[in-house]
C-alpha cells in the first residue's frame, strides 16, 4: 500500500468513527424511531450522498456502534453495578460519592448511556427489523440483548436505596421507585445539556460546572429524603 492509499484509508477510518460519534447524538436525543440518515448527515455537515457511501441505513451504523462500543461500556456499568451493591446504606455519606464514580463512570461515552437508557427495554424489537435491514451475527445480536437486559442499574438503586431505608437512614414515605428514577435522571441530564447547544439557548457547562450543578441537587434531594431527627442529630 502506498502512503497516498494509507492516507485516504485513515481518512475514511476517521470519518466513519465520526460518523458513529455524531450518529451516537442523533441516537441519544431522538431515539431509533426518530432518528433518520438526513438528520445525522446534517450535524455531521456532510452531504447524504456520502453517509450513503459508508452505512446503507441507519440499522447499519447502529450494528457498527455496538461493535464498536456497547460491549465495553456494559462492562464498565456491570462494574459500577457491583460497586453500588457494596456502598453503606447511608445515603449522606456514600450518595456524594456513588455521585462521583457515576460520573466517571457515564462520561465515558454520555451520548451511549442515554442511548441504553432510552432504548434499552426495546431493543429486541429494533433488532428483528435489524435482521431484515443490515446483516448481523445472530449470537452477536443476542449477546447485546441479554447484557442489556441485564444490567438494570436501577434495580441497584432501588436495592440500595431500601437497604438505606431499612437501615433508618431514609424517610419512610419516600417511594424508591421515583427516587431511583430522579436520581438517573438527574446523572444524565447535566450532561445532555451539552449535546444539542448549536440550536437552542442552553449553556454548554464546563466540568466543574457539571460538577457544581450535580451535587446541588444532591444536596437538596438529601435535605428532603433523609429522615427530619437524623438531620437535627447532625
């Protein structure tokens, strides 16, 4: 190979790893039904002609992202899981930092968690119209699935926030349910601010903002779900 071929093939490398970054976004914000080739040649700002000449459809480039990335990122949350499982039942004391190792954790690739998030519960349905549209490992598509599947971070919140509850450490009529979902929601949406700026009037925050902003909110979710007597103890 020449070294004029080797550039053109970095080239096309680094633009199909764009391409699956910018696409990540579409996905994140819109969901798979919403999400359409012409949207994602806009904010790659390239013309569809050639997001055509890399991914048939928009089945392909989500084949493509989860070879590239789900099965790492499971992984990584799987072990986030385990740790949240082991975390005292104080929520005072070990909410701040399950805070930070989630951040560590989600940053990695923001728009892919949002993306799990969002489309987790109906992925098997997306990947039997997959079948028809793009060609994938059939082992492969179920692996994705299963690991999906079973992940439920949430069902780890829920377990923690009871043990916290059954320990004396959180209000008794508070619902774990929708604790569990403000939290996760609170985890990501600091950090979607980020990802739809160019057309709206929301602030891109920086990391210390992110930060700030995440652990205010802790802050006030702690005064209002930690039992009144433990609060005036302290």
């Amino acid at each position: 190979m020449s070294m004029s071929d080797e550039v053109v093939k970095l080239k096309k490398e680094q633009r199909r790893e764009s391409i699956l970054q910018t696409s990540l976004v579409v996905l994140a914000e819109k969901g798979i039904e919403g999400t359409t080739m012409r949207e994602i040649a806009r904010l790659e700002k390239i013309s569809e002609t050639l997001l055509y000449r890399f991914f048939k459809n928009k089945y392909e480039i989500l084949i493509a992202i989860f070879q590239s990335y789900v099965l790492k990122t499971i992984e990584k949350l799987n072990e986030f899981r385990e740790t949240i499982k082991g975390m005292i039942p104080d929520p005072e004391q070990t909410l701040p930092i399950i805070v930070k190792l989630a951040k560590k954790k989600l940053t990695e690739n923001e728009p892919l968690i949002s993306f799990i998030q969002k489309e987790g519960p109906h992925l098997p349905e997306h990947f039997q119209h997959i079948r028809t549209m793009a060609k994938v490992d059939i082992q492969f598509r179920k692996q994705i699935v299963e690991k999906i599947q079973e992940l439920r971070i949430d069902q780890a919140f829920n377990d923690y926030f009871e043990r916290c509850k059954n320990a004396g450490n959180l209000r008794e009529d508070v619902d774990i349910n929708v604790l569990t979902n403000l939290f996760l929601r609170l985890l990501i949406s600091p950090m979607r601010v980020n990802f739809f700026t160019e057309e709206g009037n929301m602030p891109v925050l920086s990391e210390q903002q992110r930060e700030q902003l995440i652990m205010q909110q802790i802050d006030i979710i702690l005064k209002g779900i930690v039992p009144q007597k433990r609060r005036m103890v302290k």
